[in-house]
C-alpha cells in the first residue's frame, strides 16, 4: 500500500509503553489514516469514528466488544469498527502492521 500527496505527522502515537506505535498521514480531503505496528500482546482500544483497520503484514485475532469470540486476521485483510465502539486486539508473535482508515 502506498499513499502520495499527504502530509505526515512526525510525533507517533504510542500505547501501551511502545507496543503499538503509529503514525499518522493527512490528505488533502482532510481525511486522515494512521499506519501503525502491533507487537506480540493483546490490547484494547475504543472507537470514536468507525474505522476500517487493513492488516498489511502478519496477523492478528481481533475481538470487537459486544461479540465472544476472536477472529483472525492475515496480511491483506481488513476488519471494521463501529463508532462509539472498541476491540481487543491479540498479536500472538511477531509484529503485525496495520493501515487504520477512519470512515464517516
């Protein structure tokens, strides 16, 4: 995946003592994306817009609230999350990358 004419933010985003760290990227629509790295763990994130979260490498389960069970998730698949919402999201080893896209 790869993006032209945006503009990124230099200070990442850091959760959770630096096991999961992104970027952000702003377009000139003024849409933005955030491109991130997970490393192994499990972590849970709440939602104010809906987001549509592309695994680009590795895998991952990802659990959205309300539901019992974990999906998983390889590189080139994609996973949506309400708004007002959240997940949990495991990465079992390795690092996964994601490409976040935040959908109105």
């Amino acid at each position: 995946m790869e993006f032209t004419s945006v503009t990124a933010v230099a200070k990442a985003n850091v959760y959770f003592d630096g096991k999961v760290v992104s970027h952000t990227i702003l377009f000139p629509d003024e849409t933005k994306k955030t491109l991130g790295l997970i490393y192994a763990g499990e972590y849970h994130f709440g939602t104010d817009a809906a987001e549509e979260m592309a695994i680009t490498d590795g895998a991952c389960e990802v659990q959205l609230d309300g539901s019992e069970a974990f999906v998983a998730y390889a590189a080139g698949t994609a996973f949506e999350v309400p708004a007002k919402s959240g997940f949990t999201i495991r990465v079992k080893e390795g690092i996964c990358q994601y490409v976040c896209s935040f959908l109105s």
